[in-house]
C-alpha cells in the first residue's frame, strides 16, 4: 500500500483503528494511484462520489501501524512549519507596507514644487508621519523561519534585521531636517524594500527547493 500526500493522516488514523480492532482489512475508494491486489480472493464495494463502485482490498502487517502512526506525526510537523514560514511571509509583507508609506512621506517632500520651506507645516507634517511610521517599524516583530529555511536565508536576514534587537535600520529625520537629509533617507529606504523583497524571494525559493 502505497501513502502519498495527503493521505498521511488518514492513513496513520486508519492504521491505528485496524491495530485496535485486529481487522486486516479496510474498504476505501480507489485513487489513480491505488490498484486492486491481483491476489486479492475476496472485493467490498463502496459508493464513490460520482456514484460508481469501486472496490479495494488492503492487508497491512500490524507493526505497520506504527510506522503510518509516525508518518501521521510528520504530517503536524510538516503543518508546524508551514505555519512558521507563513508568519515570517506575514511579518515580512507588514515591514515592507510600512517602508513603502515611510517612503511616500519622504517623497510628498522631495517631490513638491516649489519646495517646501523648513517651517512649512505641510512638510513637517509629513515627517512626523515619517517618525510615527519609524516607530512603527522599529516595534514590529517578525518571527525569524524555522531553522531549516532559516540556515538558507541567514545571510539576508540578518542584512535586515541588523539594528539594536534584531531591528531593522532606518534613518531618523528630525522635523527640521533640510531636503539632501531627506533625500538620503529615502534613498536608504529604497534599499531597505530591496532587501526586504529579496529576503521574501529566497523564502519562497527555499521552501520551493524543499
């Protein structure tokens, strides 16, 4: 009997059930990778979804149901990490948003024309929008991936998260900062989006690469 996918789970409940009850045999529904046993002296039929009969006949060795037990247990561990690695996605696609309107703050300055004086209200209101994101950013949490991914991305993370406790390092502007400062810091947010996409691009990759 062959165990694929996502029949780890039901195979290991299965297993156990026969392990308890002492029954060798189990009906199921047939998949396109399960045939009849040509040995088998005896078919049971059950209804198929779409309405057809089809008939299989299993004989599993009893210690067999100890080994589908493990397999069973693999498939949460599996499902452990799959949750980990999509809480590291999660995390990393809130850095990313906040950098982008960290960014656009920057731009309302550099951008306008004429350029904004330094006593402007307009412009200091957007660098207190910038410093309200900043602390933003530096309170967010990203959960690191579990070790096995972790190892292939190392290098990536922690060019991000290289600030005090694992933070990420983005410039602070006071309300009176003059444009070329402005203009620096958003250009090292540039790069920090770049880090964070490529941090989000060899995610995806390792888990591709299993």
């Amino acid at each position: 009997m062959r165990i694929e996918g996502n029949d780890l789970r039901l195979a290991a409940a299965t297993a156990t059930q026969m392990q308890n009850t002492g029954v060798d045999k189990i009906v199921a529904p047939k998949t396109a990778y399960q045939q009849e046993p040509q040995t088998a002296l005896k078919e049971d039929s059950v209804q198929a979804l779409g309405g057809d009969k089809v008939s299989i006949r299993v004989e599993l060795p009893k210690n067999n149901a100890d080994t589908l037990q493990k397999i069973g247990n693999l498939s949460d561990l599996l499902n452990s990490v799959a949750i980990s690695i999509r809480q590291t996605n999660e995390g990393l696609k809130a850095t990313s948003q906040v950098v982008a309107d960290m960014k656009t703050s920057l731009d309302n300055i550099i951008k306008n024309y004429p350029p904004y004086s330094l006593e402007s209200k307009e412009r200091i209101a957007h660098l207190m929008s910038y410093s309200g994101l900043r602390k933003q950013i530096l309170s967010l949490t990203v959960p690191a991936p579990p070790p096995p991914v972790y190892e292939k991305i190392k290098h990536l993370w922690e060019n991000l998260f290289s600030g005090p406790n694992n933070s990420i390092q983005v410039p602070s502007l006071p309300h009176d900062a003059p444009d070329p400062h402005v203009k620096a810091s958003a250009s090292q947010l540039d790069n920090v989006s770049n880090q964070v996409g490529l941090l989000q691009d060899a995610l995806g990759n390792s888990v591709k690469a299993g």
